[in-house]
C-alpha cells in the first residue's frame, strides 16, 4: 500500500468549500467551541455546485451519530428501514455499521455536527444502538425543523452558521441540565482513535472497569460492540489513506494494522462492499467528505495536529 494515491475524482462536480492537494472535495470543518467539546465532536458544511441533472452515487460511513441539515439537493438513502428520499430537510443520521449507499441529485449544501458518543441520551436524544443505519426527522426529538432550516437560508459563512448552531447547542445542553456522556466513552472513542489494536481486556483492565460492564455501555454508545468499533476504525483510518485524507507519516503504521493483504481485502468487502483497488479508483466525493473530517478530528486528538493547523493533505 506504499504506492502513490491517486483517487478517482468525480470532475462534474465543484466543491466551494474546498479542494485537497489530490482534488479530493473538502468540506469547512472545525472543532466545537470547548465548553461544547463533552458532546460535541465536529462541526461542518458542504457546498458543492454540479449539473442539475448530475447524479453522484456515493455512500457514507460514520461512526458516530449526525445531526445534518440538508439545504440543498435530491438525495436518496439505503437505510437499514429501507430506501429513503430526501429534500430539504432537517436529519438525524446514526452511525453506520457498514457503508450506507447514498445518491445526490444537482447542486448540494449540507451542514451540520457530530455527536461524542454517548451525546444522543445525555441531550435527550436516542441511544446510538436504537439508531444505527438510520435517519430520522430532526423533529422526532423536540427539535423544530423550520427553525434549523431558516438558520441554513440565511446566506451567512460557514463560520457565522456555526456560531449561530453553537448557540443553539449551549441552550440544549443548558435545557437538559448539562449532562455530559459517560467517562468511559469518550475514553474508549480516544482509544479507537489512537491504538485501535487494543485489547478489549487491556483497555478494560487499564480502566478499571469490568469487561461486561465495558461492553454494556459500549453497545448503548457507539451502537455496536467493542471489538466491533476498533476493526471499524482500523477499516476508516485505512480507507482515508487511501482517499489522500490521512497523515502520509502513517501509512505504513495503519498497513501493518492488516495481516496481509488478502486480510485488507476482506475487511474492506465487508465494509466497504467493494475492494481496496475498487475504493481508490472510483470516485468517492462524500466519503471522502466524512473521512477527511473525522481524520481531522482525530488528528487533533491525538495530538498530532494543533485546530486550525494546516492538514496535510490541504
């Protein structure tokens, strides 16, 4: 995998919002304000201008919930409840287990943020296992969607919206007594970001918890269990590699995290649905999208990027 990366690139489409070194869309995305950082993981918005008729068949994998407002464009989803048609509209995206195919008709804006795990029920919103490979209705959870989509008509920057959305946030998290997630949680989002090879029992002996408990908490957290979230974060790590969206310093590090690579094949069949090969040299614009943001989160916290750093693959 030390060859150099050339990913497909869709050239139909324009993204405002940015371009890596290799062409891959970037969206504008930063870290929540700190006293946010207990639920909140990213912030970010997406524009892109394209034919009207242009189709962009992609798909997502996240790994953790998402509130996203969709201001723009035709959009369809492949939801674990089945097929999905989608206009403007205010969503609640839980985490993926697998990719979700997703297709977007013209022109988009999308903007929006990540939960931490554990955020839905500390906000009194749902438990990531009730809505994994799901979207819901915004307004399923007491939020008024017109209200979060007059915030996406207003024609401000990305910057301004995310002021606003923040303000919007601190009066939730006032509203619902500022319960934060559990500790445990974010400790073991921290460890699928920085070792994800652990050991369960390591992690779980180096925590002082025990490992039943651990399970437990993870299942309800992050949707699925704990072994499950590591091999889902070695897979994400290795997919931004390969989309020009990582740390080049790491490529042999996140390599060596495979067996072999009939081992990386298989791994990325089953979450990916197509191979190592195939990922690279086809066109990947919202995928790419969501790697790129989450490796930049994890950048930062692993410390390996300072917010606001250059990335390296700007």
């Amino acid at each position: 995998m030390n060859r150099p990366i050339r990913p497909g690139i869709d050239r139909r489409i324009a993204p405002v919002s940015g371009v890596s070194r290799d062409g891959q869309p970037l969206s504008y995305n930063r870290a929540p304000s700190p006293d946010l950082a207990p639920w909140v993981a990213r912030l970010y918005y997406t524009e892109v201008d394209a034919p009207g008729d242009h189709v962009l068949s992609c798909g997502l994998l996240n790994d953790t919930s998402f509130v996203r407002i969709q201001v723009r464009g035709h959009w369809t989803a492949e939801t674990v409840t089945g097929r999905m048609e989608l206009d403007r509209s205010a969503l609640f995206f839980g985490p993926q287990s697998r990719r979700m195919s997703i297709t977007v008709r013209g022109p988009f804006l999308s903007l929006g943020f990540a939960l931490r795990p554990g955020a839905g029920p500390a906000l009194k919103g749902p438990k990531a296992i009730e809505v994994m490979d799901r979207i819901l209705p915004l307004a399923d959870f007491g939020t008024n969607e017109e209200e979060v989509l007059h915030l996406a008509g207003l024609g401000l920057s990305p910057e301004e919206t995310f002021q606003i959305m923040e303000g919007q946030l601190r009066k939730r998290v006032e509203e619902t007594g500022r319960v934060e997630p559990e500790p445990i949680s974010s400790r073991f989002e921290a460890a699928a970001h920085i070792d994800p090879t652990i050991s369960i029992a390591r992690f779980a002996s180096d925590n002082g918890i025990e490992q039943r408990r651990l399970e437990r908490i993870v299942r309800r957290d992050f949707g699925m269990p704990p072994k499950q979230v590591l091999r889902r974060a070695r897979a994400l790590d290795m997919a931004s590699h390969l989309r020009g969206v990582i740390d080049p310093a790491e490529a042999e590090e996140l390599a060596l995290r495979y067996y072999d690579q009939s081992h990386l094949i298989r791994e990325f069949a089953y979450y990916f649905g197509m191979s190592p090969r195939q990922f690279v040299e086809t066109p990947q614009p919202l995928m790419t999208l969501a790697l790129e943001t989450r490796q930049a989160r994890r950048l930062e916290m692993i410390e390996r990027l300072a917010p606001g750093d250059v990335r390296p693959w700007e």
